[in-house]
C-alpha cells in the first residue's frame, strides 16, 4: 500500500487513462454500431449484406487479434502510422465493441412495431428520416440494458490494451506487482477501479431506463 501512496499519481494517470479509453471507445462504438445496425435492416441488399458480413467476421475473431492488427499488422501496410497508442486503442475497441451494439441495436430495431415504420413512409419520411426520427429512438428505449452490458464488457476489455504498451490501469498494475512483494494488495485496489467504472456505467443505464419509463 505504501507503495501506491508513494505514487498515487501514477495510479492517477492509469485511471484517468481507463476512462479515456473506455468513454472515447464507448462513444465511437455506439455511433458505428447504430450505423451498422441501420444497414442491415435497411433495403439495399449491398450494405446489408455488408452490414451482415463485418458483424460476423468481427464477433467470431478474439479482441486480442483485433488489436494485433491494428498495433502490428496494420502499421506494416502504411495504416495508422505514427498514431498515438491511445487512438489506436480506441480504434481496436470500437471496431470489436460496434459488432456486439449493432446486434443490441438490431434486436431492439426488431421490436419496434411494423406499423410505426410502415406510418412513417405513409407520410412521406425517407428510410432515413423514418430511423433516425421514429424507429431508432423507440429501439434505444428497448435495449438499454443489453447496450450496458456490452459497454461493461467494452471497460473490462480495456485491459487487453496493456498487453500493446496503453499503461492503463493492468498496465499499471503489473508495473506495481513486479516491484513489491504484496501482491493482494495491489489487485484489490486495482480491481476496485474497474469496478467503479463498471457500476457507473450500471447506475447510468438504470437512471436512463427510469427516466425514459418515466416518460411514457
């Protein structure tokens, strides 16, 4: 423990460091992810089927070689060269996490009524409009706990990020176990920021749920 006192603004960074990762990851999944989504309910058979194949390829490939990728692979083909370690990061996370919120996004789409979209073309709204004003915002009321879900996994992934040279906060851990022989710890207080971060992500989801029912 002393140890972490002696340089808690280590610690500090490696934290801040977890957040940068997991909010700008967060918000560049759900973005893509909705997009995602958008194609593979859509009509053009192209991007459906695009939509279809990237969501496929990607859930059934491990993070670790996603990150592999666009660390190693992708810097040896003229990509992201000279990119911060942290964009790369996100990058990774948000490629991997944005399959797993599309399906989240897709399913909740499912559930809207054939008829509200059916009313919104009635009136002359593009597919576009029809999504964006009608069938989207009642889909994200549906599927706001499977979205917290894949957010929670998305800020536990995070750590994967250590391994390609992100001190976040296993980076850092494992600076501090391989220089002190009280491991337990260590860990403890390293576990008790991810799980802060998680029942954040957990207490935000429920306020969101609450305040949307609310609203009905």
């Amino acid at each position: 423990m002393d140890d972490l006192l002696d340089q808690y603004d280590l610690v500090l960074q490696a934290f801040w460091l977890t957040i940068q990762l997991s909010v700008l990851s967060g918000l560049c999944s759900l973005v893509f992810g909705t997009l995602l989504a958008a194609l593979r309910v859509g009509p053009i058979s192209v991007l459906r089927a695009a939509g279809t194949t990237y969501v496929a390829l990607v859930r059934n490939t491990p993070l670790l070689l996603v990150f592999v990728f666009v660390f190693i692979a992708a810097p040896n083909l003229g990509w992201f060269v000279g990119t911060p370690f942290l964009v790369k990061g996100v990058i990774a996370m948000s490629v991997y996490t944005s399959a797993f919120v599309c399906e989240a996004v897709r399913s909740g789409v499912n559930a809207v009524s054939v008829g509200q979209a059916e009313a919104a073309r009635a009136i002359g709204l593009t597919f576009t409009q029809t999504m964006g004003s009608v069938v989207l915002p009642q889909a994200f009321r549906a599927v706001v706990p499977p979205l917290a879900s894949v957010l929670i996994a998305m800020t536990k992934n995070t750590s994967i990020a250590a391994v390609f040279g992100l001190m976040e906060l296993t980076g850092r851990m494992r600076y501090f176990t391989n220089n002190s022989a009280d491991d337990t710890v260590i860990f403890l207080v390293f576990a008790a920021f991810y799980i802060v971060l998680v029942e954040l992500i957990s207490a935000g989801a429920i306020g969101l749920e609450r305040r949307w029912r609310a609203a009905r």
